[in-house]
C-alpha cells in the first residue's frame, strides 16, 4: 500500500512536470490567409497592422509562444504608436477631421494578449496539436491515476475511521514547510499567467479541444481549460474527502453536493446552453460574486437571448434578493458557500489539507471584516455606476467613470483577489483565503447569519476540554474555542458551516443546527455542570 | 490594592484568575514553572501527534494577560508560609500575598517499582513530559516498543499517541478489562477490542514487577508480575493515576491530607489560603464526588466558586451534576450522572444497548425500586448537556428518559439515530412499551 502511494506520487509529478512543460512545446507558425481570416472576423482592415502583423509574425515563420506572444504584441504596439503619432500631429495641426478619425485604427492594449491567444490558436504546428489525445493521457491522464494511487491507500493507511490528523503538523507540505511555498508558487504563476498572460498557455487548450468540441461544438479557451481542471481537481480531491470522512455522513453529503453543484451547474450546463446557442450561464452563481452579472454586455446579451435570457435575468435578481437570504436564514450560510458555492468547493477538497493554516489571531480577524466589507461595498458601488450608465447612457457616475471602475474591479477583485490570492495563498494562509477575506457575496451572507438566521453552533453545556482542535482546523480562522469554553453558541458572520469543527471535537461538544432563534446567543459567565444558584445570579442578569 | 497570587496556570488557576478580574481591580499574579502561558493540558497528546503545534493548546493569545492585567511570573515554588503570607521561590526569591490560591494540580504516581526513574521512563502529564516523549520517542526506529503501565485515562491516551507513530504499544492494565472500576462491564469491553482492533497489546490482569537497566541508566525492558516476561522496550509510560502535586507544602502551616484540605468555600486550614482543582482535597464530602477529582471540568468550576468568595460574595463550591467526557482511540465517550462499574451500589440497576456492529452502545443506570433516572454513558453518541442536567434535576423515571430520548441527542446532522433501536431493546429487555417521542425544539429550549 505504501509503495502504490509513493508511486501514485512519482506518476503525479510526470503528468504535472508534462503538463506544466508542453506551454513550451510546439511551434507558431501563422499564415498569411489566417491572419487576414481573423482580421475580418474582427473588423481590423487597416493597412497598418496587416503589414506590421506580415512582417513580425507571418514572414517570420515559426516561432516558440513566448517569441511569437511578443512578436504579435509589438506589432500591435507599433501600430498604436503609429497613431498616437498621427493623433499628436493631427491635433498640432487643429485638423480635429483627421484626428478623430485615427482613433479607431488604435487596438486597446487589454486586447493585446487574446488577440496573440487566438491567432496562436489558429497557427500551432507539433506535437500537442496533432497528438491531442494522446497529451490528455500523458498530462491529465497519468495526473489524475498518480492521484488515485497517492489518495486510495489512505483507505488502509489513515488507520481505522475516524479523525486521523496524525502528522499534518510535522509535514511539509501541510506546516508552511518548503513544499507548501513551492506549492504557492506555483499556484499563484499559475493564475496570473492563465488571468493576464493566457497566449502563452495556448498549448494547453489544445489537449481539452475535443472535450470542448464534444460537449459546445466550440474549441477549447483557457476558461474551458481552467473549468475542466477545477472538476477533475474537486473529484479526485473529493475522494480524498470520503476516505478520510467516511465516519462523518456529513461532511460526505456536503462534498457530494459541492461536487454536483460544480460539475453540473458550473461546468456542463453552460457547456450545454452555448452549443444550444443560449448565453452560457451558472445558474447557482449569484451576485455579487458573479460581479459581472449587470454588466453592459451581459445584460445586452440576455436581452437578446429571448426566453431563456429573460428567465436567467429574473433567476439571477431573485437568487441574490429572495432565495440566498431566505435560505440563509433557514440554514445559514453554509447552504451557500460550503454545499453549493464553486469557490467554496474547491476550498473544501483541494484546500482541505491547508484549512488549518488560516490565521486565528484577533488582528486577522479585525483585518478580515474591514477587508470583506470593503469588497462588497466596492462591488455595490461598481454595479450601480454600471448600472447608471447603461439605463441613462452616460459614461460615469459622480465622477467615477463607468468602464474604469468596472476594470478595477474585474482585475482588482476578480482575478487578483479570487484568484490569484484566493487560490494561490491556500498552502500558506489556508483554503479559504477568497471566502473569508474577499467574497462580497460571503459578506452578504454573513450579515444576514449574523443577525436573522437560525443557524448556530451549539456549544454542549460544559464539556469543553479548551484542547483547541475546533479553532486549529476552522479554515475561516474562527477562534471556535473561545466561545466553547465559554460554553456560548457560535454564531459568527464568516462561519461557513462546514463541519469540521465539531468532527475533530473529541468531547462532542459542538453541533451545527438550524433551530429557533430565542437562545442561539446565549453569553455566559459560568458554565453548566456547577452550582445552579451560581449559574443564576451570573448568567440570568446579562 | 489587595494582592492575589495564585500558584499553578492550569485550567482552575487560570479560570479563577479571569473571574477575579471581571469582579474587581485586585492585583493578580499567577505563577508557574512549567510553562509561561496557560495551555490545554489535555490537548498535549495531539501535540505530539501532529494534530496541533504547542501554541495551539493556549487558549487565550499573549497580549491577553498583559490587556487583563494579570501577571505572570515564571518560577517554580519552593515553600509556602501561610502565616507570614510569603511565598519562597527555587532561585531564593520571594514573594508576598493577601490571599494565595493553590491551583497546582497533579503529578504522575509511581509505585516505588525498581527502575521507575530510569532514563526513558516517563509519565505523560507536563509540558516536560511531552518534550521527553519527543526525544525517547521520536519515531519507531528510535523507540521500538513502548509499554505503558496502568489502564486509565492517560494511559489510552499514550497508547493512542504513540500508536500515531507507529510505535508497537505494550499496554499493562492492572483490572481484569479496561478501567472496569469505573466503565460498566459492556462498555469497558468495547474499550478493550477498540483497543486490541488498532494493533496494541493489551495485556489485562497483568502488573509491573520491575524496570531493566541497559547498565547506562536507561531502560531497556520491563519484566511482568505475574508472568515473569520480559519485554523489551526503549520507553515506559507510568500512567497508573495521579495525586495532587502539594510535596513542596510538607513543611509548611498548610494542613495536607493526600491533597490540600478544604471545606466548601475551598479555604484551607490557614486564613487567606485557598486550594482548586486536582490539588483540593474536600473535607466533607459532595454527593456521590470523590473528595479529590482530578478533572478539567472540576478545576474550572472550583475557579468560577472561589472567585465569587474572594471578590466579597462568599460562595460555596457546589457542583451541580456529574459530567464528564473522554475518546477512547477512536470512540467518543460521554457521561452524565451516575453510572457505576464493578463497584455498583445495590440501589442501582443498569439498561445496556451496543449496536451489532458500530463501536456504539449505551448504559443508563436508574434506581431499582423507585425507577428514578440515574445517570448515562453513552459510546459513540453525542448527547445533549443541558438535556440531561435538565432531567437529574427533575428526578426523571427512566421511562420518561427512553420516550424523550431523542431530545437529548447531540450527534452531527444526518448521523445514523439509533434511539429507535435502543429503545425497542429496552422494551423487550424490561417488558415495556414505550414509544420514543420525535424531537422537539420546544421541550430542548424550555
């Protein structure tokens, strides 16, 4: 057993190290009808850029992605710096004309790096595009069985059921040790190349094509790249989480929904929706998370979708104004953000092994409410200058231009926030870096848990022992135990409901439950088990 | 400003500390040896076994003390003087107080076996002792068998840390099944096979005859009372009981019995002295309590009485009902009430129900004429505290105790219930017809 786990390992590693180096694999070699091809597409015709694009890129023949990325790039910036010069010249000259006729023949500078994506897209030549299936086998393939052989043997080699956290704390990998860093490292390269530098991962699109082509009849982005390796790394986590859970129906219930919920509505229905040519949506998405949701494009896009879009723009209002909180006040919050949530999910499975490096000192916790409140005022603040703009057509709001807040935020929030911190710091900060420090959709929810809900954690009376467990694997960074000894209910904002807390308890002191309001803060001074009149006089007067 | 000093920051010296500061402005000093801050005791096996690192057994963060003004000296007691209210420290300091509390709990027993103090024999009850463990045990080249000797508590629990490791576990107990004194025969059973299921060696009804010698001054094996065996080992786990820890007030005006004396407003026989937690030993006697119980939960709620006493409002320590927990390796145990082992009373009769093949059962104890409820050890099910507090204090028949049973369970959501099961047994064990009632907030909450 023990020798199929170390294997299990080596063959991850091959399939990591195959994946990882086939973004250098291959050539570029883009032609001239396929260059023209996409200039049409895009409605770029001036002569400018084509000649620019002929000289750097077409008539240099191949090239490795990272010479070709900055071939097309440079050849895009001259373009621009061509027309910054005839824009200068125009306006020195009161020509206002010809000025203002030169600004569409700019390219904005955000477009720069899809528009190397696509045309590598179209120009690949080599190994990964012409053995696609054969890469899936050596990258994702030998990834996901060296994984099922490091996590099946745990079967036997956890020991019998039960909480089996032997070691976590002498390992390097779960203690901040040298394999964590290296772990964040990766993580962290990893997202801001997929967010900011997506050409240069092009290959990578490739080896899912035809997953991609099969389900949407579209080749494959990175998003798709990105959405298909968040499944296969929650399933082959989750079952990491039967095995070690396999005592504790719940949280094998919550990772069989967090798994639904991801595979399902996350991933295959707006495959589905796109190759039905509807506008591809997560239907369990709600705003504020989906920030994005009452953009311009988005709306405009759902308007023209008929039906289904009318239906996905009532479903997404009622999600965020009626169904998250009503919900919430039934269960709390963890119906959301550790049952159902794709941030939550991935938390919960791949994040499990570093829940308990999240910081439980005071200042963390002070640091976290002004840093979650902020995102989810700034997300309202966006939405609204948006919105503003798109109903009555101007371009700001009080001074805060429209298109620039919602940049800000898109890359601010959305990608440097929830992705490459949120994700990347796991192995250091713990797995829920995103959901306790960032989520505007998890301040919500925790405004509503806090103060209307009938959700708790249930201290049991007098039998906390202060062992500290509950408060070392809390990945939200709660300090569980301080209100355990005291024998108070957990009722905190930012508690997600996953369990764990009251699974690693070795005196069956805490209980997650849904019950009347009346009694779900009950602050003590003396707690149950000593003198009744004592327990009077100091606990009925508060 | 009176000056209260309070010897050991444990659980009762600490609990009494917070409590006598959220009453008054006293100057308060606790002093320890063993470690600066107050730490979970009962949290160290997981230190060692890798669940949590030390700093993660103290409850309160460092600036806590400082924001409380309690103050913290690191030194360890030499004498005490109750009458001239000083205290002498190892290193030749002293310190004077108003009113001194004795908060310094337990040491390990040993028995005078030959070789008790070798190198590599330990108890596992300090911060020292972990740290010993760690370098007598690191792993099971270093350590290649462990034998630990007495079967309570501790002793499990060292099974269990070592087992973590690895490390081969010889495990002597004393009784003819595990902590039978106190565990009814069936549970004490199921303790047995969980632990003979996770590969110790448990040996009941055997004792230590003595502790070998490698010639170095370090152990290499133990031999067995009654068998004459030897068995190698690198480490020995001295875990049979603890006794209050009060040798340094031998010579002292402070009266001793097996721990420090007191009556119910936890006063020793020296005015301005006062004694809590495992180191109390109470005069008279509460209920069915030992006169000295050396438990977490005791410790604190001997704080929480005293503190009112030194803050002006005289307060007799009074439990309110017996409760306790413990895990055995894997198998959660939890008590309320009475529930006797092999020294039952004759009042008392016990209903016992074990699942067919989960480590799961349940004794209740009620008394045998009145039917009165007495108390319940459940293994493998979490119960509700305030629902069985609730009904000792009623005097619930145990009928009424099966048919609301299902209030009182305190397991995670979508756990297997076994209520109906236990019940039905309990029916046809008693010839009854009892029909559990469904859950009812209303009845938990009233």
């Amino acid at each position: 057993m023990k020798a199929i786990h170390h294997i299990g390992l080596i063959i991850f590693l091959i399939g990591l190290t195959i994946f990882t180096g086939s973004i250098f694999a291959g050539s570029f070699d883009l032609q001239k009808e396929e260059l023209n091809s996409f200039l049409e597409s895009k409605g770029i015709a001036n002569d400018f850029i084509i000649k620019e694009l002929n000289e750097d890129v077409v008539s240099k023949g191949p090239m490795g992605i990272f010479e070709f990325s900055s071939s097309v790039r440079g050849a895009l910036e001259k373009n621009n710096v061509h027309y910054d010069a005839l824009i200068a010249k125009y306006d020195a000259a009161k020509d206002w004309d010809n000025k203002g006729k030169q600004y569409q023949y700019r390219i904005n500078e955000k477009d720069f790096r899809a528009i190397s994506f696509s045309l590598a897209k179209k120009s690949a030549i080599g190994f990964v595009v012409e053995n696609k299936g054969l890469m899936w086998l050596l990258t994702f393939g030998l990834g996901i069985l060296g994984s099922l052989m490091f996590i099946a043997p745990q079967l036997q080699l956890l020991g019998r059921k039960g909480i089996k956290n032997n070691g976590i704390y002498h390992s390097a990998a779960t203690n901040r040790g040298w394999i964590a860093w290296l772990v964040l490292v990766y993580l962290v390269t990893f997202y801001i190349v997929l967010y900011f530098m997506a050409d240069y991962v092009v290959n990578w699109t490739f080896i899912v094509d035809p997953i991609s082509l099969f389900l949407s009849g579209n080749e494959a982005s990175q998003w798709f790249v990105y959405g298909f390796l968040y499944c296969v790394l929650m399933s082959v986590m989750a079952l990491r989480m039967y095995i070690k859970y396999r005592h504790n129906k719940y949280q094998v219930l919550r990772t069989t929904s967090v798994l639904f919920f991801q595979i399902v509505l996350a991933f295959l229905i707006p495959e589905i929706m796109t190759s039905l040519q509807m506008p591809a949506y997560d239907f369990k998405n709600a705003f504020p998370l989906d920030y994005d949701f009452f953009f311009s494009w988005n709306l405009d896009s759902l308007l023209d979708s008929g039906a289904i879009g009318l239906f996905i723009l009532v479903w997404g209002i009622v999600l965020t104004v009626i169904i998250v909180p009503v919900m919430v006040y039934f269960f709390g919050k963890r119906w959301y953000c550790s049952w159902v949530c794709g941030c939550g999910g991935l938390a919960e499975t791949l994040g499990d092994p570093y829940r308990q490096n999240s910081s439980k000192k005071l200042i963390s916790w002070k640091l976290e409410r002004w840093l979650i409140h902020s995102v989810l005022v700034f997300s309202l603040v966006m939405t609204i200058v948006t919105l503003y703009a798109y109903f009555t057509g101007a371009n700001s709001l009080l001074g805060i231009p429209a298109d620039w807040i919602k940049d800000a935020y898109s890359v601010l929030i959305g990608a440097w926030f929830a992705g490459v911190i949120g994700t990347g710091f796991y192995p250091i900060f713990g797995n829920r870096v995103w959901c306790r420090f960032g989520c505007p959709l998890a301040a919500y929810l925790g405004l509503v848990q806090r103060f209307k809900s009938r959700f708790r954690i249930t201290t049991n009376g007098g039998q906390c022992i202060s062992c500290g467990n509950c408060s070392t694997y809390c990945e939200q960074g709660i300090d569980v135990r301080a209100y355990a000894q005291k024998g108070e209910n957990i009722v905190r904002a930012s508690c997600v409901g996953c369990g764990i807390c009251s699974a690693v308890c070795p005196r069956g002191v805490l209980k997650l439950e849904n019950g009347p309001e009346t009694g779900r803060i009950n602050p003590t001074e003396v707690l149950l088990g000593n003198d009744v009149d004592l327990m009077d006089l100091l606990n009925k007067g508060k | 400003m009176e000056h209260i000093v309070i010897i050991g920051n444990g659980v009762a010296g600490v609990t009494v500390a917070r409590h006598i500061r959220k009453n008054s402005d006293k100057r308060i000093t606790i002093i320890s040896g063993e470690t600066d801050y107050f730490f979970s005791r009962t949290a160290l096996m997981y230190v060692y076994m890798g669940h949590m690192k030390f700093e993660h057994t103290q409850p309160y963060e460092s600036w806590f003390w400082k924001k409380n003004r309690i103050e913290l000296k690191s030194a360890w007691v030499e004498s005490v003087s109750g009458a001239n209210k000083s205290i002498k420290f190892t290193d030749g300091q002293s310190i004077s107080f108003d009113k001194l509390i004795l908060a310094t709990g337990s040491i390990p027993n040993k028995f005078g076996w030959p070789g008790q103090d070798l190198d590599g024999v330990q108890g596992m009850y300090h911060k020292q002792d972990l740290e010993k463990l760690e370098k007598n045990a690191p792993n099971n080249s270093v350590c290649k068998r462990a034998v630990i000797v007495g079967g309570g508590l501790i002793g499990i629990e060292m099974a269990e840390m070592l087992h973590s490791r690895h490390i081969p576990v010889t495990f002597l107990v004393r009784e003819s099944s595990f902590w039978n004194g106190v565990l009814p025969a069936g549970e004490s059973a199921l303790v047995n096979e969980e632990i003979l299921a996770n590969g110790i060696d448990l040996r009941l009804e055997q004792n230590l005859e003595e502790i070998i010698d490698d010639g170095n001054g370090r152990c290499k094996a133990i031999k067995i009372k009654e068998t004459g065996e030897i068995i190698e080992c690198d480490v020995v786990g001295l875990t049979a009981g603890v006794s209050p820890n009060v040798s340094f007030l031998k010579n002292s005006d402070i009266e001793l019995g097996r721990g420090v004396m007191v009556n119910r407003f936890l006063e020793t026989s020296v005015k301005d002295v006062y004694a809590i937690g495992d180191c109390a030993e109470q005069r008279e006697s509460i209920g069915r309590r030992r006169p000295i119980e050396a438990v977490w939960y005791t410790g604190r709620m001997m704080g929480e009485s005293l503190a009112q006493t030194i803050c002006g409002n005289a307060t007799k320590y009074n439990p309110g009902h017996w409760f306790n927990s413990a895990k055995f390796m894997d198998v959660e145990y939890q008590t309320y009430g009475w529930v006797s082992g092999s020294r039952k009373p004759d009042f008392e009769d016990q209903f016992h129900w074990r699942h067919p093949v989960e480590n799961i059962c349940v004794t209740v104890a009620y008394h045998k004429d009145t039917d009165e409820f007495l108390g319940i050890n459940t293994f493998g099910i979490r119960m509700r505290h305030e629902i069985f507090d609730r009904w000792l204090t009623e005097n619930r028949k145990v009928d009424d105790v099966m048919t609301y049973l299902k209030d009182a369970n305190f397991d995670p959501e979508f756990y297997s219930k076994h209520e109906d099961a236990i019940i039905s047994h309990y029916n046809k064990e008693r010839g009854k017809q009892i029909k559990p009632v469904k859950k009812s907030w209303k009845r938990i909450f009233a």
